[in-house]
C-alpha cells in the first residue's frame, strides 16, 4: 500500500453504529402487525419489498419507511388504517433521530491518518441524512470530500477515482461490506481493507471467500495502520 494517497471509509456501521438501530425498528415494526402473520413473516416479507424498492427508492431510512408502508398494506391485504400509518411514520423519524454512537477507534485512527492521507468519506445512502449523521459525528473536520453514493459498484468507484484525480492503485477503502466496499475497489485495482461488524444486512451478505493481493481484513479499525505508512 506504499502507493496509497486517497483513504475512503464507509459511514455506517464502520465509522458509526447504524445497523442495530434498524433491527430495532423492524422488531418494532412486525409487532405491530403480528395479529396478522408471524414476525419472522412479516420480517420475510419486508426484506422482499425493500430489496425490490431499492432501484426506485435507493438506500436510507426514507426508503424504508415506504417500504414498511407497503408491506404493511400487503400483510393486512389493504385493511391498514391511518393510525398504522402514523406509527410507522414515527418509527421512521425515530430511526432519523437516533444518536450517531461512533465505533471504537474510529477518532483515533483519523486522527493519526490525517495530512498524511486524505481522507474521504465514500457511503450509500440518502444524501440528507448521511450529511445529517455526518455534521452530528463531529467528523467532517477530518474529511477532505463527501461521497454518497446510489450504489457502491465498479463504475461508481472509477468515477470518484477520476473526482479525485488519482489512479486506483492510489485509493484504499475501508469499510465493512465485503459486496459494496471491497469487491468493487479490488475490481478496478484499488486497495481494500474489511473490517467486519457484527451485524450485517442481509443483501450486503456475499458467501465466497475474497483472495487478492491488494486485500487485507482485520478485527478492529486500529488495525488498518499497520498496514500504512505513518
């Protein structure tokens, strides 16, 4: 990683805690209509819709909050009232306003990385509310660019390399989805480190073991600056 210039991170779930916070919402969600179908059902089912949303909603709570909408109408064929509705609208605005619990290390680390790299960060999402987690993180002072991204693949990745002016080799990402964080960096010739969370969401789940040079995975963020020159 001698070559290194540009350090991207992931936002949720590498820099800060994101993930449980939607697992507490869904619970909350098939609760409320667990006179219908079972939880783990309605659970099943909620995954469906929002994997089949994505190409039209994108990432974020916003879209999820449809997307609990819309399954909701299916689970109770339609006879959903408007009180429903209003919880689940509130269930959406508390996953919004949950607090940004930053992951351990995290300051840490970009606090010894910062002037000798740049640093961005690179996350999917809606753009309003990773802006939002972002300023309430207190990190932006450590972030030369902001990337929200609509999906993270090859192309998306070739395209901040050119924002940045650099050559892939020069970028390593850090980030804890194997499927939208190192596999598309390795693809187009980039450094990638994984630094895997406890929870992971389904659809970001890939089952093949990643073997390639310019890959490395570790336990903690602490870890990424051994591989680094300081």
């Amino acid at each position: 990683m001698m070559n290194v210039k540009v350090i991207a991170f992931d936002a949720d779930d590498t820099l800060w805690v994101n993930e449980p916070y939607f697992r507490r919402t869904e619970e909350k969600f098939c609760t409320l209509f667990s006179e219908f179908l079972s939880p783990h059902d309605i659970e099943r089912e909620l995954l469906k819709i929002e994997i089949g949303n994505l190409g039209l909603y994108g990432y974020g709570i916003k879209g999820f909050m449809l997307s609990m909408i819309e399954t909701a109408l299916k689970v109770t064929d339609g006879r959903m009232n408007a009180d429903a509705i209003e919880k689940i609208l509130n269930l959406g605005k508390e996953l919004l306003n949950e607090p940004i619990e930053l992951l351990e290390g995290v300051e840490q680390v970009l606090q010894s990385l910062q002037g000798r790299y740049k640093l961005v960060v690179a996350t999917k999402g809606d753009l309003l509310d990773q802006e939002r987690k972002l300023k309430k993180s207190n990190l932006t002072q450590y972030f030369h660019h902001i990337e929200v991204m609509s999906e993270k693949d090859d192309a998306s990745y070739q395209k901040l390399v050119k924002h940045l002016d650099i050559q892939p080799q020069e970028l390593l990402m850090v980030g804890n989805s194997l499927k939208s964080d190192i596999l598309p960096v390795l693809n187009i010739g980039g450094y990638a480190i994984h630094v895997p969370y406890h929870i992971t969401w389904v659809h970001e789940m890939v089952e093949s073991q990643v073997e390639h040079e310019n890959f490395k995975s570790v336990t903690h963020i602490q870890d990424i600056l051994q591989y680094l020159p300081l």
